[in-house]
C-alpha cells in the first residue's frame, strides 16, 4: 500500500546516534553504527527482500542506485549488518522508501526504528512514497504516512507468445527523452526519472 509522508528537509542521516522517541521505544544504542550502504550490499537486501516473500524487480537495485546512489543506508550491529532501508531521491520534491528490512533475531529491540527515523531525517524530499503493508498502517501513521490507495497483488504463471513484426522494437538509451515525456504525460510517475529509466 503506497503512502506518502510530508515534512521538512533535514541534516542528513547521523554516523553514530541513539534516541528515545515519544513512544518511549529505545533504539539503537551508540555503539552501532549508521552508514550508507555500497552496491555489493544492495544485494544482500534483495536476498532479505526475497526471505520476506517480497518480489523486488530484477533491476529495481541498479535502476534505483543509479537514481541515488546514498540513498540505501543500514544499521550495523557488533560490525554486521543488520537493518536495511532505502530513501532514495527522485528530485528535492519526491522520494521513496523501501527495503526496510531487520534480521528476524534481532527484531523488537528498536533497531529498525533508529534506522527509519535517520533515512527520514536525511532531508531535502519534500514527499515519501512508501510501499508499505498491511500489518504497519498504524506504525506508518505514527510516522506523518497516509494511505494513497491499497495494492492488490497477483501471481502466477502465463503463457505470452513471442512478439514479432517490425512495429516492436527493444527500446535504448536513444528513446531515453521521449520515455521521460511519455511518463510526464500519462502521469505514471510523480516526477521525472531519466537516471532511473
């Protein structure tokens, strides 16, 4: 279920912080550190993603590193890795949230929450989409989200000819313009996106 999250731009994420929030949550004690993530690791939360039962596009993580390459961050705990989360910037007026992901034996200590509140603080986005589900409304409510609409998912397996004749083609970086304005004005996308296309 997409959602959208307004506020005001911020400093940026910390290196090294811990809070207690308004719900009195402790989180992330000092010694673990927040960081922006390298491209290698963007696999490892595809690898978490797919535990989840998540289906991530097969190239969503170079569309979206090429979008915003600081825009996947993780916590470490004890020097490994531990919770994931991408706020990747579209431009200063859309961003979106994604891959927020805590190892199953070291969720309900508050760690995922450090991590949240410091990819929302990282700034200059004006709006946040959020893929979200169903079981978080409450939790995305508390953080300023507000549903959009809610998704409905399908699965399976179809049988699809192959394409043929001469007026399909694979299209390439020279279709890169009239993509962008094809998108602009059917709206399939807040904001223009060439890095990610």
């Amino acid at each position: 279920m997409p959602h959208g999250h307004r506020g005001s731009p911020g400093a940026g994420a910390p290196v090294v912080h811990a809070r207690v929030d308004e719900r009195n949550v402790h989180t992330a004690p000092v010694s673990d550190v927040i960081r922006t993530l390298t491209r290698p690791e963007l696999d490892t939360m595809l690898d978490w993603a797919a535990a989840e039962g998540w289906n991530p596009g097969r190239h969503d993580a170079d569309a979206c590193f090429a979008t915003d390459a600081d825009g996947f961050i993780g916590l470490d705990v004890d020097g490994e890795l531990a919770v994931t989360l991408s706020v990747v910037r579209y431009d200063a007026t859309f961003g979106f949230v994604g891959f927020y992901i805590c190892r199953p034996e070291l969720r309900g200590r508050g760690l995922g929450m450090e991590l949240f509140e410091a990819g929302l603080a990282r700034g200059d986005v004006v709006t946040l989409g959020l893929d979200g589900v169903l079981e978080q409304e409450s939790n995305y409510a508390r953080d300023g989200f507000v549903t959009a609409h809610h998704s409905v998912r399908y699965g399976g397996t179809i049988d699809v000819p192959a394409p043929g004749g001469d007026d399909l083609r694979t299209l390439g970086i020279g279709d890169l313009d009239a993509l962008v304005t094809f998108e602009r004005a059917h709206q399939v996308f807040p904001v223009p996106r060439p890095a990610f296309l």
